[in-house]
C-alpha cells in the first residue's frame, strides 16, 4: 500500500494546517488537519478490502514456435450479489506487463479479456500472477495485491523444412539403410535356429528341418532404424548468442525432422545434456522441449564427460564458425554445421550464416529423399 501524487498531497496539506492550527492557534485549520488525516485512513481502509472477483486464465496454445501467435485469455466472474466497480490490474508475461483496466461487473456476471503474448524470445515464458491495483474512490491511496494462479507458454526455437538423415548400408536382403546390429521381431531373417517352444509353427524352416532331423524354425529380427545424434555446442566462446539461436534452430529442425520419420534421435551437448528418445511427433516434443531451455555455458569442448563412444547412426555437430570441436573431433562426425561464416565448405562440413540457409544445404547435400 502506498499513497499516490494525490495522497502526498492531501497528506502535505495535513501536516501544513496542522502547523498552522498550533502555531497560529486556529482550532479551525487542526480540525481540516484531522479530516484530511481521516479521508486518507478511510481510503486505506478501502483499498485493504480485497475484490471478490474470481479470476482464471487459459493461454493458447501452451507451446508455440519463436515468433508465432499466442493468446491469454483472463476470465473475470463477480460472485456477489452487488455490482462490482472496476479496477485496474497487471498481468505479467515475462518480463513485460500487460495493462489490463476491469469494468465494472454486474452481479454473477463475467468479463473477458483477451491480449497476445510476447513469444519473440525462445524459452519457457511464465504468465502470471495478476497484479490487482487498488484504489479509493478519490485516488489516494494505491494498493497491489497478486491473485490467481500462474501459466507456463513453452516458447520453442523455429523450426526449417529439413529431410530426415540417412545413412548406412544395405544388410541381408533388406533395401533400407542400417546401422545398428538388427533388433529381434520384424520379417527380416537373420537366422535358422533350432525350434524352442513357445515359437510361432508357421516360421518353420521346413527344408532345414528336414535336412537336419530336428524341427528348425526362421529366426526373424527387424532391419535397423537410423539413428541420429545432433551434437550442439553450447560453449559461449564458440559463438555469440546470436549465432547461438540460429544453431538452435538448426538443430530442432533436423531432429524434428528424423523423429517424425521414424528414427530414434538424441541431443548432446557439452555441458552434460544427453537426451535420447524414440521416434514419433509425441516423442520429438521431449527434444524441442529442451532446446526450448538449453542455453550457453562454459562447458568444454566436445561431447559431455560420460560420452566415450561414438554414438551410432548419424552424428551432426552443430557449432561456430572458428570452435575447436576438441575431443568430438573422434566420433568422426558424418555432418559438421559451421554457423555465422560464409567460407565454401566441401566433404561433410556446412558453412553458412544463418540456419535457413543451413538447413537448405543439409537438404541438398546432406539428407535422403524427403
């Protein structure tokens, strides 16, 4: 609670007849003192009254790219049974406040108030609490008080048109690419083995049984699905943060990418992230969610200190123009993204400036068939 330009002026005033009253010995100008001194304590004693308001607030959608629309929406509901003058009130997003001015509310009626929301800057932007601002009838006195409960808008970097990785190399007589030894359970055949019970009749190899004597069944696996591991650095001497941002983009681009596809995907970084996640949009949310919160450290170079082995499938380092990629440089990466330089590249190495350009090349040179 705090007295407004209004108020210290009143209370000026107060003070000035009271002087006055006892100097002068006017019993008038005491008794103006002690009114003014009495309207400032009725409006202190209004502002304390707290608004029976009940207000809740939806934000829309909950998880947005950089740059795109989103919407708070603040439902104000009078449940007395008097009408409810209006006030003014906060509502914080970030670290900007948007101004809001209540109407007055009939009886068990409700407002609503809609305004967008800063999504400019990626990260997890918190809405919330209100700020309610309170004020007599005259305007002296000024009292805030926070209500209601807090949301979360997931502000993810954006995202570029990008083709799934592919590397490998055809196994038995599967036609996809393959990197990884094959897991149990598809129609790819790996094996005849000896039958065991509880195998399915219909994979009987009958000519090996026959050959054999002894019931033999086909032992199936699933051809390998891509992997890929995107590497990026956060180092803050690798790159500025401007840079920054655009290697982020890069990098939930081609992961989004590859898990929409069907491949297994995994961020590092060096400061100790290590993310690995299946495939599928549900899963790639896990991986946007957080590039939605990974910024700059001072980590050192290459991957985190538990990584040893080169992860399998595709590996992409994602970096800055002039970064030692220190002990990474091991794990032979497939595919090296160099952002802010413009320097020709050649072999498995991307330079470009910024990560549409980057993304555009990774399509051209980089990706199989979208």
């Amino acid at each position: 609670m705090r007295l407004t330009r209004r108020g210290v002026t009143v209370l000026s005033g107060a003070a000035g007849c009271y002087l006055v009253g006892e100097l002068a010995g006017y019993a008038y100008f005491r008794v103006l003192a002690g009114i003014l001194v009495g309207c400032l304590l009725a409006a202190a004693a209004t502002t304390m009254l707290r608004p029976a308001v009940q207000i809740s607030r939806t934000v829309y959608p909950d998880r947005i790219e950089r740059g795109r629309p989103a919407l708070a929406t603040l439902l104000v509901r009078n449940t007395t049974a008097h009408r409810h003058r209006g006030f003014a009130a906060g509502d914080r997003a970030g670290a900007e406040v948007h101004e809001i001015r209540i109407r007055p509310i009939p009886p068990g009626a409700d407002a609503t108030y809609h305004y967008e929301l800063p999504t400019a800057l990626r990260g997890r932007l918190q809405v919330g609490p209100l700020a309610l601002r309170l004020f007599d009838p005259l305007e002296l006195v000024r009292t805030e008080r926070t209500v209601g409960s807090t949301a979360s808008v997931w502000v993810y970097p954006r995202r570029h048109p990008a083709r799934p990785a592919q590397v490998g190399h055809p196994r038995h007589h599967h036609d996809g690419p393959i990197t990884d030894p094959p897991l149990r359970g598809s129609a790819d055949m790996r094996a005849v083995r000896e039958y065991v019970p509880g195998d399915e009749v219909r994979h009987l190899h009958w000519k090996a049984t026959a050959r054999t004597g002894q019931l033999m069944v086909r032992d199936y696996a699933d051809p390998a699905r891509t992997r890929l591991t995107v590497l990026l650095d956060t180092r803050s001497a690798a790159m500025t943060p401007t840079v920054f941002e655009e290697a982020v983009e890069v990098a939930a681009s081609l992961l989004y990418a590859s898990a929409a596809a069907g491949q297994q995907c995994r961020l590092v970084t060096p400061a100790g992230t290590d993310t690995p996640v299946d495939s599928g949009l549900r899963v790639a949310r896990v991986l946007l969610d957080e590039l939605c919160l990974v910024g700059q450290d001072d980590a050192p170079p290459g991957p985190p200190p538990p990584a040893t082995a080169r992860p399998p499938g595709a590996l992409v380092v994602i970096t800055g123009p002039d970064a030692d990629l220190g002990p990474a440089r091991r794990w032979r990466p497939d595919t090296v993204i160099r952002l802010g330089v413009t320097a020709p590249a050649a072999g498995g190495f991307i330079n470009e400036v910024d990560a549409a350009a980057a993304v555009a090349k990774w399509n051209a040179l980089r990706a199989g068939p979208a």
